[in-house]
C-alpha cells in the first residue's frame, strides 16, 4: 500500500504537469503567405478574381482546449486586380473608399471545431466602417513545426460569401454581381 501511495501522487503531478504545459499559442500572421482573395460576376461575362498584397495580424490556436482566435488586418490600398488603372477604380469612394477606410479587419467571435481541427469561425468582417456578422467555413487546416523556421507555425484556407451592398459598396449592382466571395490562404508562424 505505501508504493502505491507515492506512484499515485507521482502519476497526479505529471498528469497536472502535461496539462499545465497546454496553453493558446499566439502565432502571427506571415505576411509573405497569407492573401485574401475576392471573385465577382462581371456582368454575368466572366467571374473577376483580385486579392490584396497586404495582411497582419495574429491567431491564438489551443490544440488541447480546442478553442482558437483570429484577428485579421486588410490593407485596402494593396488590392490587386491585375490592371494598375482598375485598382484605382475599385478603391475610389463607391467601392472600397480606401481615402477613407485604408483597413478591412476580421475578428472572430467563436471558432467552431470538428475533432481537433477548426471548421468554422464566425466574427464580424468591417468593410468602409460598416461591420456585420459572417462565419469562414474552414477547407483546410494544419499546425506543425515550420520546416524551415523552426517554429510552431499553422495554416488555413477558408472562404465566406457577402454582399458589398451591405458594406455601402453596391455600385452597378446588380449588373456587376452583388454577392463577394472572399477566400483566405493564411499562414502564421509562433512568436
């Protein structure tokens, strides 16, 4: 009975020790791999797809608690339609007002898991000031060492579907496709 006394305290501390160690981890942004993508009807002739060369911002990931974060920051001005002229045009007034509002951010509100992995994470995406509610279905999701940095790093793709009326930005709708949708490709490295 004594041997077990002290195998049961030990067995104790190290279960209190594991789950101690098991904490959010907060990774950042990698800029140089993370792109936000939209894609619109012109005029029902062809789906336009651009990006934006510009995103920061953090996740916090707890693989244990299966509980996660994400707060992500747009610079407007680096949107890429592929054509100089028409990056100006959609950042003008009726569209993204980037004079303005230089920023779109998404900051989540809960992340939805399936298993281990998130499958959807609802927040409040905020496009030229006005915010509204909308929820990233997840396609794919991984968190490993960094093969080259040596870090903890993750990555996702997700994508949600808006309406840019709803964001003051509805200019030749319905002609030129009301509904957006956004895909994200995102990578973010520990601190």
């Amino acid at each position: 009975m004594r041997t077990l006394k002290p195998l049961a305290t030990a067995t104790l501390l190290a279960i209190l020790a594991g789950s101690s160690l098991a904490a959010p981890v907060t990774y950042e942004v990698d800029g140089s791999h993370s792109f936000p993508r939209f894609s619109y009807s012109h005029f029902g002739l062809s789906t336009q797809l651009s990006s934006f060369s510009r995103t920061s911002g953090k996740v916090v990931f707890d693989a244990q608690a299966r509980s996660g974060s994400v707060d992500i920051t747009i610079d407007t001005t680096s949107v890429n339609t592929g054509f100089a002229d028409f990056n100006g045009h959609i950042q003008a007034e009726d569209f993204l007002d980037t004079a303005r509002h230089p920023q779109a951010t998404f900051k989540s509100t809960r992340v939805v898991f399936e298993g281990d992995k998130p499958r959807s994470i609802d927040g409040v995406l905020t496009i030229k000031g006005v915010s509204r509610p909308v929820t990233l279905n997840v396609t794919s999701f991984l968190a490993m060492p960094h093969p080259m940095l040596k870090k903890p790093a993750l990555g996702a793709n997700a994508h949600t579907t808006i309406k840019r009326s709803e964001f003051n930005a509805g200019k030749f709708a319905p002609y030129v496709g009301d509904e957006v949708r956004i895909d994200i490709a995102i990578e973010a490295i520990a601190n």
